[in-house]
C-alpha cells in the first residue's frame, strides 16, 4: 500500500496496534515483507509465530480502570472542521467553559489544541494536540491531528497511539485527497473509524450521495445512525436513529450543548407541518437507506470495515452529543499491542498487565517559552504508571526517573497521580528519548510501528548570524528529534540540509527557529530532491559504498545513514553498481528499522 505518493512506491509496512479489545473480534498481526534491524544488516523475512503472552499477573484493580479509557484521534482533510469540533466536544465534556475560534483574525479566545503562535496567526494546525477529559464514566483521550498534507507524518505517527478514529468530512466538499490517505493508515492498522459529516448548516451534498461516495471511495460499508433533514437555511435538525427522535438545529456558536429541542418519536405528524418537504425527504431517504443499508455489525466496526455515520454542524454545537455518546458506547477500550523480538516474532502485551510499558509517539518542544522545555508524549501500553516509578528506556537501556509526568488539555498540563493503559502521558526530558523509544518498568519490550517518510524536499540552512551557531544547532537537533523536520547532516561536511514532504514545514520550522531559538535563517534550494536510508549485507561493502559517493553520504537525527539523490534514477543506477546495498524510503524512529524498497 503506498501513501499519499511518499517514498515513490514505498510499502507502508505499520505494525497493527494488536487484538481487538476484550468482547470484540481478533485481529491477526500483519506480517512486514522485510526489516533490516541494523545498519549493517542485511533485510531478511520476518518470522512469524504465534504471539506469546507476556508474563505478569493481571490484577483485577487495573481492569476497571483500563476498560474506562476511550482513546482516538480526530482526521481529516484541511478546513472540514477538525479543531472546531474538537473544541466543542471540550465544550460538551465540561472541559473548557468558552470554546475558541479558529479562523478568526482578531479573537480573544483561538482554539485550545492551536496553542503555538504560528497557528494562531494562519488558522490552521501545525502539531498534533492531547487533550484528556471525563464524560459519563469514561476517561477520554482526544488527539486532534494536522488536516494539512504538509504536516501528515505528525498524524501518522498519533494514528499509532490511538484505538479508534473519527473522521470529520465537509458535507460540502466529500470525501478528499488527505481524508482517503489517512484512512489508508488507519485500515492497515484495523482502527475503528466513526464518521461525522459536518457543516450541514450550509449548501451541501446530498445525504444519499455522500453515504455513497464514502462507501466507494473508502471501501467502508456505512450505517446512518443519524439523518440530516434539510440543510443550509433549511437545515431542521437531525433524526436519531437508534433513540428514535429528532433533535431540532437552532444556529449560534455559543449555544450551549445538551440545550436543543428533542421531538419524540420519528412518524410524529408534527414533523410534516413544521417541516414540510424536507422532512417528507427525510423520510423517503431513511427508509431507502433502512432497506439498502446493513444492520449495525460492531465486530465489521472494530475491523474497520463498517462506520457509523452522524450529521451535524460543529461551529453550532449540533449533533456533537450522539458522536461523543457514541465513541463511549462503541470505540473499544485499550487494546493489546504488540512487542518485535529480536528473531522478528511478536509478544502480545495486554493492557492489564501488572508491568507498565508505553512508546514515546510524539516529542514537541518549546511548549512553554519561558522554560524551553521538551516534553515526550508517552502512550500507556499496559500496567499502571505511579509517581516515583523507576523506568527505563529500552533503545538505550538507561534508567529514566521523570520528576513532573502530567496529563495534557493541549497546552496547559496537570500533574498525573496514576495513569493507565490508553492514557496519554508526558514527562519534561533533556535528551536521551527519542520518538520510537519503548518504556517500560523493566521488561525487554520493542513496540514498533511509527513512520518515517524519506523526504522529497531539501533546502540548506544559513544562518544570517554566525554568532548564532550554538543556537541554531540546539534548535535544530531538537526540532529533528520532534519530528516537525528531517535534519540531515553531510558526513563530507558543509551546511546543514532540511528535509520535508511538504513546502509549509520549512515554513513553519524557519519561523520556529527564530521565535523559538531567536536564529533568523534563510533556506536556500539545493540539488537533492530525495533520500534513502541504506543498509548493506557487510561491513565491507557499506564502506564500498560511501567510499564511491563519499558526497551522497549523510546522517540523520537518529544517526542513521542516508543516500541523498538529484533524480529519479540515482537509485536504481546505484542499485545496479551494487547490488548488495539496499535503499529503504521508510524506517522507523528511534534507527530501529529500515523498510525495503517496493
């Protein structure tokens, strides 16, 4: 499977996050076509054998807690109305009291998850946000995710810490470009995904063509569990399938959740009379679609082969309830994940387990200023986090020991008492965590899946001071270990080069260095137009290799060993002068592995 074009044909190869949770269906662990584990390794198949069960006891105290835990990310594409409907489920949980704005110039209040200036000042998100909140008696974890193409590796790699996806699509626009690349990810990684079609309040699709082109664009069989009536000025509300009622729109940003009017009932004789023809469509449509549409299957659910689809408008507050129900009512409870032994076999890890164990999938710095701090953001896998725990990290075998672990509402934090499988967590570190890296309170554990793309834009970095060098290094290895840009590093020497998949990156990370770092830089074009990351099957021949292109050579921020190219056919012509060195347009974070070329 490739995805959205990157790496010309490379083979999206993510590890599926494990089983289905407790109740559900089995989902068997994906086999990858081929690993190179070292630099210096050759790629060979991966053997599969039957999971093993982890050893450790499976106290009856974590099980309450664990199957609690409800944790998704929101997808979409750009402007579909991702933030803004993050935002009032916030509204809706109690989370925050005034939901922040978006798109407006002159707000007093923007969005809580865009926190960092620069989205302030575009409108639009640039980093993946944590946000954690009760709702009934659930613990909620939200991520919501960059909609922009430029900033997709950051939503990739949040794709990987969460259970279950709700994908926000512009009622208006359907189904786009970035919408089906995300879906591609999470269908490898069998993620549930809830379905929200948004801004119904506006000129729109029909229902019956957009319930159709999701079916045909995305592979997914869709069950209605709401149906608009009208729309744009005609909008009435929407018909709740499963209560069998109607919930009445009534328009503005600041309406209070929970506040709308309820019809009982979906025959009720009122309806035609209040609502004349588009209710008569309505239900012409429902009872087309009963017919056509399969029942709801929550094991076809937790495959990712059926979504549930809900209607509303997130800017006014409407049709948010059902979603928020309904992620509480059928998005799974931590499911179990799985560890890569060192002979290519998996270990599943259940999140019950007494033994705490989590990945580092995010690292974001600088999200306080006055302390220019690093925060790596921690997925619980299993056991339970306590303050004090001595941890240790596994790429590197040292002992972490965080002081301040806290839960996150996007910027703002609080300080964590206990945390358990699902909860998203994050402790300041000064290095020595690196995105990929697995954590546990002892066990050998490798939990793998996090891309990274080769990138296919470069730009060289000149520092307009040179007083500032020591800056503009810091600046950039931790901006590199963030993941917000690919820094490479010339093994012939010269200027630093920034690689990306997107033009907006270096947009966003020439502005980061000089607000953050106080480093004003200018980036000028290059002659490379891609990368790949090289292994070979000795010693020997790797030294072959860099000796005959001693000016291709570089390393990245994981110090792992790249081929840059200046076309298309760099490769395949290094490819036949040495046929035993192997091109990989992924790996993993942390170095840990390299995938092979399509």
């Amino acid at each position: 499977m490739s995805v959205g074009g990157y790496g010309r044909g490379a083979a999206l190869t993510l590890q599926p996050p494990g089983l289905a949770a407790r109740h559900s269906v089995a989902c068997p662990p994906r086999q990858s076509d081929r690993v190179a584990g070292q630099r210096l390794k050759s790629p060979s198949a991966r053997r599969f054998v039957r999971p093993q069960i982890f050893p450790g006891s499976l106290p009856v105290s974590h099980a309450p807690e664990t199957r609690r835990r409800r944790t998704f990310a929101i997808i979409s594409h750009p402007d579909a109305g991702k933030t803004t409907l993050t935002e009032k489920l916030l509204l809706f949980s109690g989370a925050i009291q005034i939901a922040g704005s978006v798109k407006a110039r002159k707000a007093s209040r923007h969005a809580t998850s865009d926190w960092m200036e620069i989205e302030k000042q575009r409108g639009i998100s640039v980093a993946s946000s944590v946000m954690q909140m009760e709702y009934r008696d659930c613990v909620i974890n939200l991520l919501d995710t960059p909609g922009h193409q430029d900033f997709s590796e950051d939503t990739y790699r949040v794709l990987t810490a969460v259970d279950a996806a709700l994908m926000v699509i512009d009622a208006a626009n359907g189904v786009e470009p970035q919408t089906r690349r995300l879906l591609q990810v999470c269908r490898a990684r069998n993620t549930p995904i809830l379905t929200f079609v948004n801004k119904m309040d506006r000129e729109v699709q029909e229902p019956l063509a957009l319930m159709d082109e999701i079916e045909r664009e995305l592979g997914m069989t869709v069950v209605p569990f709401t149906w608009p009536v009208g729309m744009a000025k005609f909008f009435g509300g929407v018909l709740d399938l499963r209560k069998d009622q109607m919930r009445v729109f009534s328009p503005g940003e600041d309406r209070v959740a929970g506040t709308e009017e309820v019809l009982d009932g979906l025959d009720n004789p009122a309806y035609a009379d209040r609502f004349g023809m588009q209710y008569d469509n309505a239900k012409g449509e429902i009872e087309l679609v009963s017919d056509a549409a399969p029942a709801f299957d929550r094991e076809a659910f937790l495959t990712g082969r059926q979504t549930p689809m809900f209607f509303g408008s997130a800017v006014n507050n409407f049709g948010v309830q059902e979603v928020l129900d309904a992620l509480v009512d059928l998005a799974p409870s931590p499911r179990p994940r799985f560890s890569t032994e060192k002979d290519g076999s998996k270990k599943e890890i259940v999140p019950e387990l007494e033994n705490f164990s989590g990945v580092v999938f995010k690292v974001q710095a600088n999200m306080d200023a006055n302390h220019r701090d690093r925060i790596a953001f921690v997925r619980v896998a299993s056991g339970q986090y306590k303050p004090g725990m001595k941890l240790k990290v596994q790429r590197t075998a040292k002992e972490l020991r965080p002081t301040s672990v806290v839960t996150f509402l996007s910027q703002r934090r609080e300080a964590v008492d206990e945390a358990f499988a699902g909860d998203i967590i994050g402790f300041t570190t000064h290095g020595g965590v690196q995105l990929g890296d697995t954590i546990t309170d002892g066990p050998a554990l490798q939990f793998t899946g996090l891309p990274f793309f080769a990138p296919e834009l470069f730009m060289t970095v000149i520092l307009k001071n040179p007083l500032r060098t020591k800056q503009l290094q810091q600046g950039l290895d931790q901006l590199g270990e963030e993941g917000a840009i690919q820094v490479f590093k010339p093994e012939a020497g010269g200027a630093m080069l920034l690689g990306a998949v997107g033009q907006l990156q270096f947009e966003v990370v020439q502005h980061r260095l000089k607000t953050e770092y106080d480093c004003d830089v200018r980036l000028e074009n290059c002659q490379y137009t891609s990368a790949r990351w090289i292994t070979a099957d000795t010693p020997t021949e790797l030294r072959e290799f860099t000796y005959a292109y001693p000016q291709r050579m570089a390393t990245d921020a994981a110090n792992a060993l790249a081929y840059l190219c200046t076309s298309p056919y760099d490769v395949r012509l290094a490819q036949e002068r040495f046929p035993k060195i192997h091109f990989h347009p992924l790996r993993e974070h942390a170095g840990l592995a390299l995938s092979a070329a399509g």
